[in-house]
C-alpha cells in the first residue's frame, strides 16, 4: 500500500511519507498553534521533519582503532553518514531510471531506518556492524 493511501475498512492508521506529514503541519495556522502554547518561529510541528541533515565535521568524529590491529577505521557517525548518502543517491537513481514505487518505497524506508539510526544509535543495531578496509 501506498503512503497516503487509505486502508481497508476505513482504518484510521495511515502510512505517509515525511512530506506529506510536513505539508499537513505546514497548515496550521498561527492562531492554532497559538492555542495549542505553540509559536511558529520556535516551536512550529513542521520543523519536526528534517529536510536537511547537519553533517558533524572529521575533528567531532575521528578515526577509531580497530581493535586487535594497527589500523584505524571509521568512526559510528561517519558510517552512518556514508550509508545515509548512499542510500539518498540509490533513491535519486530509481527515481531518474523510472524504477516501480515499491522498491523506491523499500529503499526510502531504509533510509528512514538510517536517519533514525544517526538519532539515535540504541536502535541501531546491526547498522553499524561493519568490516574494516
């Protein structure tokens, strides 16, 4: 099923992308949010979706020592980074090559999986397991 699709037997549960989230937030007004405590330059629920992801400098991530060796490896953060800009350019590629939406969908939810994973690193898991070289 499609994101934005709605579900048999009118289940109210729905699956959207982030843009669509964001353009829904997006439209609530001032007055709203006023009521609600919120203000739209410092608390605005649109701004809860990233569009853009601020990239640590190497000097906040350095190389780590990958243990039993003398050589040095990547740190968490700069794989994470990596597998997030690979999956983005996967993405652009099946869009460019007319791939069918539900593999562009697997792949958008991995790179959902990724995005998630650099937040929060505890739901990570097998992310960040990787070989050296």
């Amino acid at each position: 099923m499609d994101p934005g699709q709605e579900r048999p037997n009118n289940d109210p549960k729905q699956q959207m992308w982030p843009e669509q989230a964001q353009a829904i937030l997006d439209k609530i007004t001032p007055e709203h949010l006023h009521m609600l405590g919120l203000d739209k330059e410092k608390s605005n629920p649109a701004n809860m979706i990233l569009t853009k992801l601020a990239v640590g400098p190497p000097p906040i991530r350095p190389s780590v020592q990958v243990t039993g060796s003398m050589q040095r490896g990547d740190d968490d953060l700069t794989i994470i980074y990596n597998k997030i800009v690979k999956q983005n350019n996967e993405i652009k590629n099946c869009y460019n090559r007319g791939n069918n939406e539900t593999s562009i969908r697997e792949l958008r939810k991995a790179l959902q999986f990724f995005c998630a994973a650099l937040m929060s690193n505890t739901n990570a898991g097998a992310v960040l397991k990787h070989k050296s070289g």
